[in-house]
C-alpha cells in the first residue's frame, strides 16, 4: 500500500476513534486525552532536537507559544469575518474550517519563527544554542506578557469551544 493510501486510512480510523471516544469517556477525560496528546507531540519534538542529535534546546516552549497565539489570534479576531463569509455552511462546519485555518496558520507562523532563529544560529552548539533558544522564549514569554491584544498577563479567553 502506498505511504499516502496508509496515511488516509489512519486519518480516518482516528476519526472513528475520536468520534466514539468523545461520547463513551466524559467531557473531562476527553480533555485530559486531548493534552496528553499535546504533551506526547511536545515529547517527541524534544527527543528529536535533544536525543537523537545532541543539540540542547529549550526553545520549544517559545514555539509553541508563538503557534498557539497565531491559531487563537486568527480563531478569536478572524472569526466574525469568516464567519460572515461562510454564513451558508452550518455552525459546526464553519467553526471546523476556521479551526482547521487556524493550525494551519499557527504551523506557518511557527515555521517562520523557527527560521528566524534558526538560521542565524545555524552554527551554534551546546551551551551557546541553548542561550540563543532560551532568548527566544523569553523574548516571545514577555512579549505575549505585554500585548493587550493577546490577554496580556491573564491570557486568552474567549475561544469558540471547538477550537480549545
């Protein structure tokens, strides 16, 4: 079977997964997978910059951070817009395209982030990759910290429930 045909089928075999999970476990333990599932992705990423080359990183917190906010940026602000644009699909549908919209967002701001730091550290090891990625989290910590628009220091609030 072709790589793509394997992906399909496990994309749709989750989906079942998730959809019969979501009635059987609770609201509660429905949420606490969700962040296990967050929480392996983080794991992996970690292994991948720290274990399997070598490097010490502790920027993936900024990361993250920056995709999160790009992704309830673009659901919370860009929502009504969409919203009116897309007025002839049902509510659940409209708040699936605009999640959808969002991680995308979030993964291409992300990747930007990831290549503003990364290239001009390209060279860097150690401990001095680890002072240039720990920088960057906290430039990106005190800057969400001192935006208004982001919640500033009580957060985000205010997301379409799909979307959380």
């Amino acid at each position: 079977m072709k790589r793509w045909a394997f992906g399909l089928v496990a994309l749709a075999v989750l989906a079942g997964l998730e959809a019969s999970l979501r009635g059987l476990i609770g609201a509660y333990n429905y949420q606490v997978l969700i962040l296990v599932g967050i929480n392996i992705i983080l794991a992996v990423s970690l292994n991948l910059i720290n274990g399997f080359t070598g490097q010490f990183s502790i920027g993936h917190a900024g990361f993250y951070a920056v995709g999160a906010y790009t992704s309830a940026s673009l659901v919370y602000y860009g929502g009504p817009g969409f919203r009116a644009l897309t007025s002839f699909l049902p509510n659940m549908a409209q708040n699936a395209v605009l999640l959808l919209l969002g991680l995308l967002a979030a993964a291409i701001v992300a990747a930007i982030a990831g290549l503003a730091v990364g290239i001009p550290s390209l060279r860097l090891r150690g401990d001095y990759l680890a002072i240039v990625t720990l920088g960057f989290g906290e430039i990106i910590r005190v800057l969400i910290l001192n935006i208004n628009a982001l919640g500033g220091s009580r957060g985000f609030s205010g997301i379409p429930q799909l979307s959380n």
